[in-house]
C-alpha cells in the first residue's frame, strides 16, 4: 500500500511538472488591436492534463474544462466566451479558445489566463487595444 501511494503521488508530481500550456492571441494576426475587433486567444494545456481552466483576473470565478466534456462545450468567463475546441485523451491534451466579439476600448487591459488541472501552471496574456 505505501509503494502504491507513493507510485501514485510521484505521478501525480511527474504529471504536474510536465504540464506544458500554450496560449496565444489567435486573431486579429496585429497587435495591438482595434475597438471593434472580434478577438479569439488560445490555449492548449498537453502533457498529463486532464483539465484546463480559464479565468479573467482580477474578476472572481474561472471555467475548468475536464476530459469528459462534450467539445463544444462552452462558458463565459469575464467579457469573453470560452469553448472546448479539441481533445486528445490518451495524451491528455486539451485545446480551448475564449472569445470576444466587438471589443471595446474600456476593455482595454483586460488580461485572461490559462492553466492546467495543477493551476500551478498558468499563462497570461494582456488585450492591448
């Protein structure tokens, strides 16, 4: 039982070690961007993850998308609409694009962030408009 548990949770370390998260502004190809611009980010959460979660700091709540989500799935995080894109299970990579159509320049400064099932990774990118 104790070389079991330890299996496990040395695993559980190689996993969240592992973890790799890409995450980048997907359109418009410029940067900054213009008021009234749809803006698409992306993230792809791979190597021993089994979710990934979005938040729009410093706004309270996030939407975590797990392996047993339909693709497709969506939610709302902050100003922007979030949706499961892909997934690949047996090797536990997860892609994901959040959204915002007709962005405006109060947005200006939002930022988004991304991480893995650990929330020990986690990237962030900054809207400039």
């Amino acid at each position: 039982l104790v070389v079991t548990m330890l299996c496990l949770l040395l695993l559980l370390m190689y996993e969240a070690v592992n973890s790799e998260i890409f995450l980048q502004q997907s359109s418009p190809s410029y940067h900054p961007v213009c008021p009234g611009d749809n803006v698409t980010i992306t993230c792809n959460v791979s190597t021993g993850s089994t979710a990934l979660t979005w938040r729009n700091p410093p706004n309270p709540g996030a939407t975590a998308f797990t392996e047993d989500i339909a693709i497709g799935t969506t939610g709302v995080v902050g100003i922007f609409t979030v949706k499961l894109i892909d997934k690949n299970i047996p090797n536990f990579e997860l892609s994901s694009e959040a959204s915002v159509q007709n962005i405006q320049l109060n947005n200006n400064e939002s930022s988004l962030s991304c991480s893995d099932q650990t929330l020990g990774s986690m990237k962030t990118i900054l809207i400039l408009i």
